[in-house]
C-alpha cells in the first residue's frame, strides 16, 4: 500500500496540480500526453491497490482467529513469551 501512496504523491498530485491551471488558452500542446501519463499511473496504482488488497484478505483467511486466540487477545494474555501455534 506504501507504493499507492508513492505513486499518488510523487506521479498523480503533481499532474493534477499541473492540469488545474489550464484553460483554453493555456492549454499546452502536449496535453493528450500529459493526460495518457496520469491514466497510466492511475491504472498501475488501481491494480497495485487491489493487490494489497488480496494480500490482505489471503492472510486474514490464512489465519483466522480460533476462539481460544480471539479469548487470549481479548484479555491480553497472548504474547510475553507465548509463540503464535499456542494462541492459534
């Protein structure tokens, strides 16, 4: 999810930022290629989002929570010492 952010902040802000001060007038010649870089950004941090996102799911289905882990966590008990199998 770190390179969303890298790529909003470093790639997508800046051309917004750019494309806020057009006007008819201003319009620079090379626009469409301007415009096609943002889509292409904005297509890269779509799948690297959806990405992080199956990461995410896949390890919440790969380890979920038993009821005698979910009881540990809840009154604090996991942890100091215990390895993750005896709270599973």
């Amino acid at each position: 999810m770190i390179a969303v952010l890298v790529i909003t902040l470093a790639v997508e802000v800046p051309i917004d930022n750019q494309i806020k001060v057009w006007t008819t007038a201003t319009l620079p010649s090379d626009w469409a290629d301007i415009r096609q870089r943002w889509a292409n950004f904005h297509t890269l941090r779509t799948f690297v989002s959806l990405g992080g996102v199956a990461a995410v799911v896949a390890a919440a289905l790969a380890y979920p929570l038993t009821p005698a882990s979910r009881a540990a966590r809840e009154t604090g008990q996991a942890g100091s010492g215990q390895n993750i199998e005896s709270v599973l």
